[in-house]
C-alpha cells in the first residue's frame, strides 16, 4: 500500500490561517503559530463583539427616545409605560428613527403615552 504524506493537507491548513491573519502587525501576519494565536484571539473577540453589538444599539436607541421624551415633558420609564397601556406596540429601533427624523410624530405619539396614563 502506498504511504500517503499529509504535506498538501498541512500546508492548505496553515495557508487557510495565514490568510486570516492577513494585515496583522509584524510577524503575526507571517509566522504560523504567531498567526494561529492571533486568529484564535481575534475570533474570540468578534464573538464577543457579536454579543455586544446588540448592547450597544439598544442602548443608544434608549437614549435617543430619552431625548425626545425630555423634549415633550417626559421621562423615558413614563413615555414607554403610556404606549404599552395605549395598545402602541412600535420596538424601540423604529421609535428612536421617529424621535431623530419626524418630531412632529414623536409629539404625537408621547401625547397618546399621556393620555393613556
């Protein structure tokens, strides 16, 4: 039987993580196992950084219904407690773009939360 050698196998492997690593400082973009370190580490912060993302864009929706909501003479706990008891169920992604793009809409909608209440 015929020896198989795994050279094409290991050489495709280290080329698939040397690609990855490609504009990274040093010799982290040119030594295998520099490189593979780098690649783990860079996968685990774009993981994590998949997790936070979402974090964040909540978090910066909040604020931007927050400012809307001071504009009108309201707070944030009192505006979102006035839709849901309106029966306005609109997410916070969409309420933060009518808060920046259409005031007029905005007032609109935190005179209903009020009415609600």
């Amino acid at each position: 039987m015929a020896r198989i050698k795994g050279a094409l196998a290991t050489r495709k492997r280290r080329n698939k993580t040397l690609k990855l690593a490609k504009g990274y400082w040093g010799g982290k973009s040119r030594l295998f196992k520099t490189a593979k370190e780098a690649v783990m580490k860079s996968g685990q912060y774009a993981y994590v950084g998949r997790k936070l993302k979402k974090r964040d864009f909540r978090r910066l929706w909040i604020t931007r219904i927050s400012a809307g909501c001071k504009a009108n003479g309201m707070n944030y706990s009192t505006f979102m407690n006035g839709l849901k008891k309106a029966g306005i169920t609109l997410n916070r992604k969409m309420l933060s773009e009518i808060a920046i793009n259409d005031a007029a809409g905005f007032t609109a909608l935190t005179e209903k939360a009020k009415a609600a209440l």
